[in-house]
C-alpha cells in the first residue's frame, strides 16, 4: 500500500508538472468558476468571447449555490457566480468573500401541467399559489439541496408558516435544475424554476409556466438575481486574482452585460440587467 | 422517437466539436488510468498471486470487497484527498483530466490485482519451475508466465477498462464537467438528459459501445491470431 501510495505521488507530480507545461505561454491561462447559471446555455455562449479578448479560459463547473459557495470556501475555485443574496452576503461577512457584484436578474416562476389542477394561475401572489398546491395536494417537486431555488422555496413556505409533508411534496434531489424540470415535466407536478432556464428547454417540455401570469410580475419574493462573487485572497494566496478581475470587470461591465440582455434561447430573453437599487458592490471599483 | 434518433446521430456524425472533445477525454482519461493501475498492479498481483502467507485469506476478501467500491464513493474520497486543503491538494488537480484518472485508478486497481492474482493462482504451477530449469534469470520466468496467462491479462483489463469508462460518480465529482475539458461521454450524457435532450443522450451511449465493440473486436483478434 506503501508503495502504491508513493506511486501515486509521483505519478501525480509529473501530472501536474504536464499539466502546467502545457499551461504556459502559448495555452491561455484558466480560471475556475463555480456557477448554477449553466443550465440555460448562456455560459456556453457569452464566455467565449471574453476569452477570445483577453486570452482567459473560464473553466465552469456546475453546482447549486449551496455546493458552489463550499467548493469556493475550500479554494477549489477562483471565483462564484450564484443567486442567494443572503448566502452570498454571509459568505463575505463570514470573510470567505470579498464582494458580489450584479450579473443579471430574472423571476423565479411556478411550472406545472398545463391543466393546472391547483388552479394557481389565478393566484394573488406567490404564498397563495404555493397555499393552493398544498391545499389540493397536488404533486409538488422540491429539490432538496440547499441550491438557491430549493432555499428560496423553502422561504415562501415560511412566509405561510407550512411545512409542507405528505405524499404530494417530493424532495427529488436532482443534481440540476435541468433534470429537475425533466422529472416534474414526467411527474406532471409543480415546481418552482427560474423562468431563464425554464425558457431555455422549454421545447422539450410540456408543462408550462402557470405562475406569474405574466413576467416580469415584479414580486419581490419572485425576483432572482445572480451575483458574482470574489474571493479573499488571504486565504488562497495562489488565486488567480487578476484574471478574476478581467472576468468580473467584463461580466459587470457594458460589454458582457449587453450580451446577457441580448441573449436569447428559443426566442425568449433569459434574462434581464438592471442593476439600479443593488445594494452591495456595485459601485466599487474593480482591481482597486 | 426513431425519427429523432436518426436526426441525433446525424448531428453527431456532423462531428460536433463538444462530442469530439468529450470522446477524447473519455478515451484518453480511461486509458491512462488503466495504464497507471497496470503498472502498479500487475507486480503486486504477480506477487500475491506467487506468495503464500498468513492473512491471504483476508487481503482476497479486502480486494473482492473493494470491487464493490461505489464511483461516487470514490469520488468523495478522491475529493478530500485533492481539495485545496487537502493532503494532495499542493498539486492542483481537483477539475483537471488528471483528477479523473486518479479516481479511475482507485476504481481499477482491485480489479486487476483481484483478476492477475486469481488467474496466476488458476496457472499450471509447474510454469516457473520449467522456466527457470531451462535456465532463465527469475524476471524472465515471471514475464512467461504473464505470457502463458495473456488472454486472462487481456480480458482484466477490458474488465477494468469497462469499469472506468462508463462510470460517472468519480468523473463528475473530480472532473467537475467542465465543457471541453473535462466533461466525459457518460457526463455529457447527464447533462444532455437533464436537459430534456433524450435522443441526444441516447445517441452518445451507442457511439460510446460501438467504439468499445471496436476495441473488443480488435482483441479478439489479437488473442486469436495469437493462439495459432
């Protein structure tokens, strides 16, 4: 085992002195982000023109944003894109972050069979379409992972003092919001979604958005928005700070924020910009 | 349904860039880290198979019991191991290719020390002794008794190969699917059926076996031209 062991340590060595060869001049240099904005495609599409400007490959990596805040607080990434204001804000607090900054906003949405047997289309607000759902007990998916959608769910059930339980409320666990909407779409249950990603697989869907009527409805407890999050550096001195930087400098600033607006998925903008009213650091200057 | 299939292999064998990459990675992940568990597992199987002491028993029950190990198991041990803060995390490697094939290993390792070690057990034991009366050095008699028992090495690490190139447990958590670098067939086809994308997905899974049934074709020949 012993022998294994420093085998293993050696092997890792010349893989990780390959890795870094092939990283040098000619190779861009990359960075890690940890996001759950990548279900909608629009990663995919915006990141490749940063990178063809400024020579930096952005390396991202999938996880809710309860996942993506312990994978920064262990170092594994150079930086945060997520969409809990609370978490984010305790995140700095806490001194793991420096500051967030704001990427984009959408709304968060109730989906389910176009039928719609908890008739939550003629909801009031959000805590009456959740109240109807558990009052006809109909199927109801929760995530069940601590990602910003499962804690902002488990808000609104605050907001009317339930605990929802019973065969009707089913904590799935899907790894993605993706495969979330998949198994509520097989299920023909309701689930909360933010209306980005929902828009951008909606071909393959059949249930629909039945709550807001109409979006943006301008509900406070519906609004949803992604920040990008810096980290302190004191404690991961080998952090790419200054490609951090350029990302966040070019994601907040006018040229990345015009191609969040004009990003478009099955005809239908994902999401909108309109940072005035965010409170943190977006006024603060980058690289400072 | 079949009318979708067909539309979905059309745009893979349009060669998407996303499915190249993703078929490289597989491949050449899959295929180092049966080369690096080869490496460290054929002379300790060699040798277990060869030696007898107190306690063999119960290494052989350790091993069968580790080629239960679940992927993501291993992921999560591979996790601790490479984080940042971890014992190997000085090296950098958690979300790199590297990552992966260092779980794939873990994975691979009591598969081919299990199958060397039982099919040296299962060999003519009068192999050696012949070896070495005909006056051979005791390397050389050990690599012909390799060489008397190469169609049971071939299919170990076949067995080995398939275990590490269609899990998904320790390539998502250590890879991190990072698109065009470490995303793998079996992850692109999660993140392709989380997306509703079924035929895609689909599609993906029978390019993965066709290349295998490729390989598996390719040593059936060798170890039958060998043979005559």
């Amino acid at each position: 085992m012993l022998i294994t062991a420093v085998f293993l340590q050696t092997t890792l060595c010349s893989l990780a002195s390959a890795q870094s060869s092939t990283g040098g001049a000619s190779s861009p240099v990359s960075i890690k982000l940890v996001t759950c904005i990548n279900d909608s495609g629009l990663l995919d599409r915006i990141l490749p023109e940063f990178t063809s400007e400024t020579g930096i490959q952005v390396d991202v990596i999938s996880a809710g944003t309860g996942r993506a805040l312990e994978l920064a607080k262990a170092g594994d990434v150079d930086v945060v894109l997520v969409h809990d204001p609370d978490l984010e804000r305790q995140f700095i607090a806490d001194g793991y972050g420096l500051a967030r900054y704001y990427v984009a906003q959408n709304e968060y949405a109730i989906v389910g069979p176009v039928d719609d047997p908890a008739h939550i289309a003629s909801a009031s607000n959000v805590m009456d379409a959740f109240r109807a759902i558990m009052d006809s007990e109909s199927t109801f998916i929760s995530r069940g992972d601590n990602s910003a959608i499962n804690i902002r769910e488990l808000e609104i059930w605050g907001e009317l003092d339930a605990t929802p339980s019973g065969s009707w409320y089913i904590q799935s666990g899907s790894p993605t919001l993706g495969a979330m909407l998949t198994m509520t779409n097989e299920m023909e249950a309701y689930t909360l979604t933010d209306t980005g990603t929902f828009r951008s697989m909606e071909d393959n869907l059949d249930i629909v958005i039945l709550y807001p009527e109409s979006s943006p409805s301008g509900e406070s407890m519906l609004l949803n928005i992604y920040s990008i999050v810096s980290l302190n550096p004191d404690l991961h001195p080998d952090l790419r700070q200054d490609e951090v930087d350029a990302l966040i400098e070019w994601i907040t600033g006018p040229e990345g924020q015009n191609r969040i607006s004009d990003f478009q998925m099955n005809g239908h903008v994902l999401y909108t910009v309109n940072p005035d009213g965010y409170a943190d650091a977006s006024t603060q200057a980058i690289g400072n | 349904m079949a009318h979708e299939l067909f539309d979905a292999f059309t745009q893979l064998f349009s060669m998407d860039p996303d499915v190249v990459n993703a078929l490289r990675t597989s491949f050449s992940v899959s295929l180092s880290a049966i080369l690096i568990a080869g490496i460290i597992a054929f002379p300790l199987g060699l040798l277990f198979g060869l030696a007898e002491f107190r306690g063999r028993r119960f290494i052989d029950i350790i091993l069968n019991t580790l080629l239960f190990l679940p992927t993501v198991v291993v992921g999560l041990l591979g996790y601790m191991l490479l984080t940042r803060d971890g014992p190997l995390g000085q090296y950098h490697l958690l979300f790199t290719p590297a990552a992966i094939v260092f779980g794939q290993v873990i994975l691979a390792l009591p598969i081919i020390l299990t199958m060397v070690s039982n099919s040296i057990r299962a060999s003519d034991p009068r192999i050696i002794p012949t070896a070495l009366s005909l006056g051979v050095g005791k390397l050389r008699a050990y690599i012909v008794l390799l060489g008397e028992i190469r169609g049971l090495i071939l299919l170990t690490l076949l067995a080995a190969f398939a275990r590490v190139i269609s899990e998904i447990g320790a390539s998502t958590m250590l890879g991190g699917n990072i698109l065009g670098k470490t995303r793998t067939i079996t992850t692109s086809i999660s993140v392709l059926a989380s997306q509703g994308e079924t035929s895609k997905a689909l599609a993906l899974g029978v390019v993965l076996l066709f290349l295998v049934f490729a390989i598996n074709i390719a040593v059936y020949a060798a170890t039958h031209r060998s043979k005559t």
